[in-house]
C-alpha cells in the first residue's frame, strides 16, 4: 500500500512535478520572470560568502540563445554608489544551468503549465567591506521586464564574545516552558516558587520562524535562518530553494561555522539529542534542499558539499544516526566511523567513552554516535530504560543494546572541554531534539521532561561561561512551535474508576451525543443501550471528562521534587495536568505517563482517497487501539495523511546571556540570531577584539612582537592589541600571556 503522505508530497513536490506560483514557494518577485537569489530584503554580512543567482523562467518551448546569459542584465548598487555588474563585482565567470518545472495556480489546478528555467550563477561570491554598508540595489532586465531587489549589507562591528552556545529546543512553544515551570519548580499560593534558567537571562524577545514558502516552518527552515542569517524554504539545509531538481546545486548560504573556521580558526561543536544528520544539527555544515539527504549530510561534515570553500569538520559531533555511518547506508558503501577517524576523531559509541575521550588531553575531535537514529528521550534514558534494550537501535553493526546513552548535559560539557582548548574560541550549538519528537506525538510527560533537561543543561553552561571569563555569548530559543497549552489537571483516581475496555466490552462509543459516529476509514460505532431505560450502558467519555478540572477544580498538581533535581521524582502521579496540542490525528488520550512513547495514529486503508485519487490502498492514519485504550476519543483535526500532530505559527522565546546579548528584544526575526551571533563574533572584521566593549577581565591574551606585548588601556578588562603590517591595532588573543606590572604590559 502507498502511504498518503508520498502521495501528497508528490503531487506538491518541489520542481521535479508540480508547484504552485514560483514567488510563493522561491521567493521569487511576485509576477516577474525571474528569481534572483538572495531573495528581496535579505541581510547580509560584509565578507560572508554566499552564491548569486539569477535564473529566467520562460514558457516550455520558448526560443532562447544558447548562451541565455547575454539575454540577463544584472546590475548591482552597492552602498559606495558603485554600480556594477556580477562580473567585476565577483571577478568571477557564472556558471550556467537549466531544468523544466511545471507551475500550478494552486492546489486545485489541474492544469499546470510547463516552464523552463535558466539559471546564472555566481559560486562563492563575497561583497567587499570597501563598499561600505547600507542599501544593495540589484536591477535585472530579461526580456524587456525590469526586476528589483534589495538587500542590506550591515556594518562590520568588532568582536565582543570569544565564544558562542546556541540553544535550540526543538518545537520549545511558550506554553511549554510555562508548564515545565510548573512541573519542575511548583507553585504556591498562586505565585511559582523559581523560574527555569532559561528565563533568568536578563535578555529575552519573541522570535518569528515562518518561512519563504510557508506561514509555518520545519527545523531545517528555521535553522538555516539560525547559521545563514538568510530565509529559506521547507526542508533546505544552508540554500536556497530554487525551482531547480537537483538537491546539491541549489545557491547556497555560508554559515557561522564555515565562517569563523575559514577566518578565526575557532573551534565548532555540535550537540543533538536527534540524529546528527537531522535538519538542525546539519544546518551546521550542510548545504542540500532535502534534508532527508542524511547519508550525503553525513560525508559533508568532513567533505564539505560540491562546491563548497572548506568542508566545516566540526571538532565535536554528538547525538544518534549510526545508520548513515554503516557502509550500508553510508554515502558511498564506505565505514564512515573509519572515515571519520582518519580525519582525526576519536571515536565513540557510550556514555563513559564519550567521558573518558573528554578527559583524555590528547583528544583534539570528538565523534559519539551513541544510536542507530535518533537518541531516547530523557525518560526513556533514565527512567524506562528498558526501552534502550533493543540490539537494532545500536549505532555500529552487530553492536550491544545502546543502554549507556548520555544525557543531553554530559554531551554538552563533554564538548566543552574539548572545544575550549582553542584558545581561539568556539561555536557550539546543541539541541535538545526530543522535546519536538514527543511533541509530535503528543506525548506531554516526555516532551516537558526533555525541556527540562534542556534546561538544566543551559544553566550548567551559564555557570560554566561566569567561571571561565564570562566572554560566552549563550542564547537559547526554538525553531518553531506546536499547538500546546494546559487547561486543567485530571484526577486520575477519578478518570480510574470510569468504565474500562477489555475485550467483551471494547470503549467503541467514541460520542455519546449521537447515535452512531463514523471514523476516518467509514467505520460505524454504534452507541450500546439499556434496553428498558434507553440509557448509554458505557459513558466512557463522560466519566473519564469528569476527572478533569477547570478553574477552581483544577488545583495543583501533584509533581514533587524532593531531590532539586528540576524533574519530578514521578511522573505518574494522582493530580496530573489536563494538557495538550490544538491539532492532532485520530486518538485517544488519558493524560497519564506512558511506559513508552505514545504512537497517537496507526495505518490504515482511505477508500475515499483511493477513489478521489484513482489509487488503490491509499495509506492514511486512524486511531491507534493500542495507544491509551483507557483514553477519551478525539476526532483529529488535521489532514488524515498526518500520523503526529503538527508544527504551528506561533512565535516563540529568544533568551540571550553574555557580550552582544543586549540586541536581543521586542518582536525578532528568526534571522537575527545570526546576524547578533556574527556582530558578536567580529564578522566582517576578522575577528578584531572591540577595545571599548573587551573579551577578558583578568589576564589577558594576545600576539607577542619578541619580547614586548602591543596592549589597550591599562584597567580592568583591557584587552591586547598586537601590530600586524602596520600601527597597532585590536585583533583576536591567541598565543601570549600578558600582566599589567605597575603600569606596564608585561608577557607572564
């Protein structure tokens, strides 16, 4: 049977079938033939590079000329007044594609027109800090029509952090962290007894996720906004989504990592609780439109992608995803793991290997694989830990159970003391990944344990970051969010002593306001009656909605935490919270802690859709009996393709600590966090250290000319400048220590 969700994808595909209009889904300028990458009001930093494109869109059969590039005047404004085109800008020849697309009017158009697309590309391409900053003009004339776009080229500030942690919870939906503040910390007399420490940085601002294409995002979007400081399309890693149909050649974005390794020489790091291959992790190196690429995703890390400056190698890669690095799902049939070794990675599957390689001096990169996918979740890793007894999850061939899976804070400060040896600095992002994964399937105890676990981690790193110079700039937010919020809690004694199904008596009267209803595959449940009063002999639902309470009948619940560990010391308590998500597939709930993770849908033949769509066993998702069997039905209220609940448009939290956190407030894009990231690292300015807003406080570190140090003021917080081809002037410490003796700079 084929599952409705290919089907779907198929018919929505991007290029290779049928797209609705290309400005929608490309960026394209709404009624104009042709799209220009980077799209219109795109942000870009001085000396990043980033791939120009310019394609032509005309109707299949069109004449051109062969060399279509003489059809294309490109001309570019920059802030200096120059006017130029790609070639002098650039000093570089384009290269030249083409490919067919077909174009529906929408989802409904049953006819959709055939076009061929002409592309003009300029492959790692930088604008010049000579050019100043401010307005980029770029006028294009094809065919007699006239095409604009801006873009703004910020200006370069000096550098303030010597390193960066970014945080993503993954699907992290405010209403999340309220109800983990509530679960973690307790409330009394209406008032919370403490706050996360997420929400004790003294920065915070509501972050906007939606995309090129879409009003609602997926991580891949999100996070190429996150390491580009450039929106882009569902499911693109480090491009463009242009309308073309090969995945590796779509305009590509530099990210944070190829930067700071291409010019500071800094440290990357990469923490996820999903596999490393997957859409936020891979936003790091990787620079491919289909984030299911994961093998290709994988030998990008240490390969880097076809047309790319440097391949990243980030210097420690932790999560799940042992799959792709087997030779039988690998890119290229090799061992992965033994390629990854030769490039100098220590190699390691468990929680006391990851430790061991930590502390081991002699280890300069860090690779731990510890799961076939993606990791377990937080309960699942320390509390139903037989759910981790299953060979097949093993990240290596033939491998033991992954019983020794680390938590998401032993990966982070494992990473840490391998990366703070580059005296250079390092970048790390971490994610906790799980948190969307339960979202999804609508498992509130799991998803809330792991953003605690998040947050836990982030209030390790906010100590670690005052006790080794405070220069670390920490933020922490979310790619997206989901439908979720709390209205109650349920009284599982009460919901208990309902009516419960077994095999004579199976709860199948999922309304008991009509007299029959029909699910998502035509099948009918009747309502059981008494036969002499006509009364419902199982009012399942009614009971059990009974045991949930609303204002004044809500109370507290009842999650203690006697340890100070920040988690429950149970999840299956008496007085739980009545929560969950405003969108969801076919399902039944009982608001209880599962001994696994909930499976919401299960799969079943759509008749209707196998009729409407001329298909036989058409594959959609239904409830799933064996999930919560003891729960109330809710009818779904999304797609019936859809087995999980889905990402919503919500904005959600910017959190920011440490040196350049102070830009972070009001109503943010998702593309700022780059753009603050990179003011905060010295972008466009090779890292040179801010005299007036210093990286040190104590002693300092800095270039030596023999025997003499070139340093700022005298004070606190001074910081050392070192003449290099010319005057003194304020650069990155790296290699000297320097005192301040009476009034003099000395090296120590």
């Amino acid at each position: 049977m084929k599952n409705i969700s290919t089907i779907f994808l198929a018919l929505i595909a991007v290029s290779a079938l049928a797209l609705q209009k290309p400005e929608r889904h490309f960026g394209c300028p709404a009624g104009k033939n042709v799209c220009i990458y980077p799209i219109d009001d795109a942000n870009l930093q001085c000396e990043t590079i980033f791939d120009f494109q310019v394609a032509l869109h005309i109707p299949l059969g069109g004449m051109i000329q062969p060399q279509f590039r003489h059809e294309i005047d490109i001309k570019l404004t920059l802030p200096s007044g120059d006017i130029l085109t790609p070639e002098s800008l650039f000093g570089k020849e384009p290269e030249l594609r083409n490919w067919t697309f077909l174009v529906q009017e929408d989802l409904a158009d049953r006819n959709p027109k055939r076009f061929k697309s002409y592309a003009t590309t300029y492959r790692n391409v930088v604008i010049h800090r000579k050019y100043g900053s401010g307005l980029v003009e770029v006028t294009v004339h094809a065919r007699g029509v006239t095409t604009k776009v801006t873009y703004i080229l910020h200006k370069p500030t000096k550098r303030r952090a010597k390193n960066v942690v970014l945080f993503i919870g993954d699907g992290m939906a405010l209403p999340m962290m309220a109800a983990a503040r509530l679960v973690s910390r307790g409330m009394y007399n209406g008032k919370y007894n403490d706050t996360l420490n997420i929400e004790k940085f003294p920065y915070l601002a509501l972050q906007n996720p939606a995309g090129v294409d879409s009003i609602i995002t997926d991580s891949a979007n999100s996070a190429t906004s996150f390491n580009t400081g450039q929106k882009s399309s569902f499911g693109a890693l480090g491009v463009y989504g242009d309308s073309g149909d090969d995945n590796f050649a779509h305009p590509k974005q530099e990210t944070i990592a190829e930067h700071i390794k291409r010019r500071f020489g800094m440290s990357v790091g990469v923490v996820t609780t999903s596999e490393i291959q997957d859409a936020t992790p891979g936003a790091v190196w990787a620079h491919v439109r289909r984030r299911e690429e994961k093998a290709a995703i994988t030998a990008q890390a240490i390969n880097g992608c076809q047309d790319c400056v440097l391949a990243v190698q980030p210097d420690v890669i932790m999560g799940g995803g042992g799959k792709y690095f087997k030779p039988m799902d690998s890119i290229d049939g090799s061992d992965m793991y033994a390629n990854f070794s030769a490039k100098g990675y220590t190699v390691t599957h468990t929680r006391a290997e990851m430790m061991a390689a930590a502390n081991d001096e002699r280890t300069e990169k860090l690779l731990t694989i510890s799961h076939n996918e993606d990791m377990e979740v937080w309960l699942d890793r320390n509390i139903y830990t037989d759910n981790m007894n299953d060979s097949s999850k093993s990240p290596t061939v033939n491998g033991p159970p992954p019983t020794d899976q680390p938590n998401l804070d032993e990966m982070v400060m494992a990473a840490i003391k391998v990366l703070s040896k580059n005296e250079n600095g390092f970048y790390l992002m971490a994610e906790a990944a799980s948190i969307d994964t339960s979202a999804h399937n609508l498992d509130i105890p799991r998803t809330l344990s792991d953003l605690i676990e998040l947050d836990n981690t982030v209030g390790k790193v906010k100590k670690w970051a005052k006790e080794h110079g405070d220069d670390t700039l920490i933020m922490v937010t979310a790619d997206h969010g989901h439908g979720f919020d709390v209205f109650g809690t349920v009284d599982t004694n009460i919901w208990d002593l309902a009516v419960f199904a077994n095999e004579e008596g199976p709860v199948s009267d999922v309304d008991n306001y009509c007299s029959a209803v029909t699910d998502n595959i035509g099948r009918v449940f009747n309502v059981s009656v008494e036969p002499t009063t006509g009364m419902p002999l199982r009012e399942s639902n009614i009971a059990r909605r009974l045991a949930i309470g609303s204002y004044a009948f809500a109370g507290y619940p009842d999650y203690m935490d006697s340890n100070g560990d920040g988690f429950p010391d149970t999840w299956d308590v008496r007085t739980t919270l009545a929560a969950g998500m405003n969108n969801f597939p076919d399902h039944t709930e009982d608001y209880k802690v599962s001994p696994s993770m909930k499976r919401p849908a299960a799969p079943a033949s759509l008749r209707f859709l196998s009729n409407a769509l001329g298909v036989p066993d058409v594959l959609g998702f239904v409830n799933n009996p064996s999930d919560d069997p003891n729960g109330i039905f809710l009818s779904g209220n999304i797609a019936s393709y859809l087995p999980t609940g889905v990402h919503t448009t919500q904005d959600v939290g910017l959190f920011a600590y440490g040196p350049g956190a102070e830009k972070v407030g009001g109503i943010m894009d998702n593309t700022e966090v780059f753009h603050i990231i990179a003011s905060a690292l010295g972008f466009g300015t090779d890292g040179d250290v801010d005299a007036d807003n210093h990286l040190f406080n104590d002693v300092i570190r800095c270039k030596h000319d023999g025997d003499s140090c070139h340093c700022g003021e005298a004070g606190e917080g001074y910081v050392c400048a070192c003449a290099r081809n010319g005057p003194p002037a304020f650069v990155l410490p790296t290699t000297k220590l320097c005192s301040l003796k009476g009034s003099k700079i000395m090296p120590m």
